[in-house]
C-alpha cells in the first residue's frame, strides 16, 4: 500500500449525514472519488459525557489523517479514496449501540473503528456483530471486551469484532516491576467500581497480584460517579496500606483524592496507582499540587519509538503537531486512535479489496500492523479476537518553566521494546 500527501486545501469534502432522533449527526469527510472506489471507514467514540475526555483530539486527528490521505490510497492494483464518518457515544453505552446500527443502515461503512472503555467498545462491537461490519477496537482491557460480551475461550466466538488492548497480564508485570522498585509494606488498597473495567479487574487482576506477594485490601466496589468514598479510605487507613490502586471513571478520581488529602490517607502513601482515570495532563493541572507524582500506564507516548502511517507522522512528530496546532498538550488517546486507522490501512491491504466486508472479516484473524502503539498481531492471542498491546510504568511529574505544567514520565520499561526511561521512579510526597 502507498500513500501520497497533499496540501490541506486539496480535495476537500465535507458533509453530514443525518442520524436517529436518538443519534447526533454522523459526520462525514472524504476527498472526491466513485462510490465503489471509497474505502469508508465509520469511528465512534465518546466526545462528550464522563469519557469524553478520551475524544478531546478527534478533530484535529481526522482531519490529519484526512490530509494525509488526500491523494487516496492504493490497494489491490487501484487507487480509492478514504471516506471517515464520525460520531458521539455522548459515553453512553445505550446510545453506542443505537448510533452505531444508524451509522450501519444510513452510511454503510465498510469497516468501524472504537475506542475508550468497555462502556463504548462493547456495545459498538456488539452493534457491529449484529450488523455484519468489520469492527477494529482499542483502549479497554481484552477481558472486559471478551469475556464482558460472552467470548469462549478456545474458540472464535465472534467472527466480525477484534480488538487489540493491555490486560490483566499487562497491568500485573506492569505494578509488580514498578512497585518494587520502591520499598513498601506490600499492602495495597483497591478502588474498583462495579463496571466491566472493574469485574474484569477483580477477577483477573487481584488474585494474581496475591499470588505474587501482594496483600490486597478491598473494600468492595463502588457505583460510579459516586461522590463519597469515607468507606474506602477509613478501610485503607486502618490497614496503613503503602499503595492505591484505581480504575475509575475520569470524573470520580479527582473526588476520591481530595477526600484522601482531607483524611491525611494521600499524605501516607507512597504509591498512588491510577488506570483509566490519570491518563491526561488536564487531570492533573485540575489537581494542582495534588497530581505531583501519581502514577499511571501509559499505552501511547510520543517517545514510543514507532510511527503512524495514517497520520504519515512519528509519535514524536504526532505529539508536536498535535501541541502546536492546538495549543493543548498530547494525550495517550491521540496515538492509541491513530493506531486504530493505521491497523485499518493495513487490513484493506492484506485483504486485497476493502469493499469486501467477507474479506476484511476473514483477514482480521491473521492480521499483523505496525502502528503507532506497536505492532499489533492478531495471531498471537492470547484468545480468538482479540491481541494485546504494550503497557509502560509512568509518573505525572509538576515541572517549573516549561509550556505545560505537568509532564508525563517514563519511569518502568514494561513491554514496551526499545522504551527509554526519562526520569527515576520516586515515591508519592507532599511537602
């Protein structure tokens, strides 16, 4: 497959596509071309609501990407054209599912991209399942994605859906590694509410974190967007837990920390473990001194050495680009989404024809990409759909001086081949 750039006013078409009464439009943008020469590609995500922040780059992504595309690509002997048709879960799973059946009956796409937690990627997948759509997916553990929608293991339970992510084996070399680094009583405290991110967490994360040494205190779960968490610290208080680990909603951590900080729970820990919340740099500058040296993985850097063939940039050029033309700083999301249409270029090329959803669907269980995430390889497993992708050890540093307030560091070089660190793993402090 072979690209060709082209200036941002070259072939330029936008236009809406009506959605349901319950769906906000589907947004389209292509350059000019014959129908039967388009490869479309639907992508779905959240935008707005308590996942939103996940999205916060789609804009400026698609329409690189576009850019990028312009001139069309070739595969299977012919040039087509690249369509992407976009819309907004509003983090709502119900709506995921109905926005994604609208998207199939009204714009047909030939292949659908998700991304951002069970709450979207399950639902879209589950749509896609039912609709006979090629569906490619990222940023959700693979157990909540596999076994959350009925996956078996041993046997390839869905034949339209795939999705590559880290996993409960991702997250336990992760902390195992990076915890000790650091001496600590080995007693860790867990916040995991009661969704597919949680179960799947407490289930296949905690008993092997025991296994390997570590006492684990849980509480128990907790509902999300929930705005006291007494019972949590009052449990990790009294047993003087060194660590904490989270996997909640964006919105909910913030209110778990300030009320950590009020009890005096933040001031004694050394370890402060955060997933799926913790991921972004406007997280922490809402915390202020508070997100000085919390920890969180980190799928997508741009000091991953690898590249983005949609974009035509490397992670490092992707996460300037991105800051310069926005003015915002780089987030994990942004590369994690660009890899989903760098492993869609690769798929309508090993397929041979992308208008073909039965070929698209017979490849992705042989299929391997190099993205901006790493290469994804969907004959590894470690179950039928489903791939995994690397996870590093990061810790969100205050810094004095610079255009942005907070960096993010590479501190534990977990499964991340070539990964060079750039700071030392320090414990949590206020002073």
């Amino acid at each position: 497959m072979t690209f060709r750039n082209a200036p941002l006013s070259r072939r330029r078409f936008t236009g809406l596509l009506a959605g349901s009464a319950l769906a906000a439009p589907l947004i389209g943008t292509r350059a000019f071309g014959q129908e039967a020469g388009v490869f479309r590609i639907g992508y779905i995500g959240p935008q707005s609501g308590p996942l939103g922040i996940f999205g916060a780059h789609d804009s400026w992504l698609i329409e690189t990407i576009r850019n990028n595309l312009a001139g069309g690509i070739e595969v299977g002997g012919r040039r087509m054209q690249v369509e992407i048709i976009t819309a907004d879960t509003q983090s709502d799973p119900v709506r995921a599912s109905q926005i994604t059946r609208d998207m199939i009956n009204s714009a047909a796409p030939d292949l659908i991209l998700t991304h951002s937690a069970p709450e979207t990627t399950n639902p879209v997948a589950d749509a896609c399942e039912a609709g006979a759509t090629p569906c490619l997916s990222t940023v959700a553990p693979w157990e909540a994605y596999y076994f959350g929608r009925g996956g078996r293991p041993g046997e390839q339970t869905f034949r339209w859906t795939f999705h590559y992510s880290f996993g409960v084996g991702s997250f336990l070399n992760l902390y195992n590694g990076q915890w000790s680094l650091l001496d600590t009583n080995r007693r860790v405290g867990t916040l995991i509410p009661s969704d597919a991110d949680g179960n799947a967490i407490r289930a296949g994360l905690l008993p092997q974190m025991e296994a390997a040494g570590w006492e684990i205190i849980d509480p128990g779960p907790y509902e999300n967007m929930t705005q006291d968490f007494t019972t949590h610290i009052n449990a990790f208080r009294s047993a003087e837990v060194d660590i904490v680990v989270t996997f909640p909603f964006p919105p909910d951590f913030p209110v778990f920390w300030r009320q950590a900080a009020q009890r005096g729970l933040a001031q004694r820990l050394k370890i402060m473990q955060m997933a799926k919340a913790g991921l972004f740099a406007s997280e922490m500058e809402s915390l202020g001194d508070l997100g000085h040296g919390l920890c969180t993985g980190v799928y997508w850097h741009p000091a991953f050495p690898f590249s983005s063939v949609a974009t035509g940039l490397s992670n490092a050029e992707l996460g300037a680009q991105y800051e310069a033309a926005t003015g915002r700083q780089w987030a994990q999301a942004l590369g994690a989404s660009a890899s989903l249409f760098d492993a869609a270029l690769a798929l309508a090329a090993q397929a041979g024809d992308p208008k073909d959803k039965e070929a698209l669907a017979a490849t992705l269980p042989g299929l391997v990409a190099d993205t901006a995430v790493g290469r994804v390889d969907f004959t590894a497993g470690p179950v039928p759909n489903c791939t995994t992708s690397g996870v590093a050890g990061g810790q969100w540093n205050r810094v004095q001086g610079e255009r942005f307030p907070f960096q993010l560091d590479l501190v534990f070089d977990s499964d991340i081949p070539g990964l060079g660190l750039t700071a030392d793993f320090r414990p949590l402090a206020f002073g």
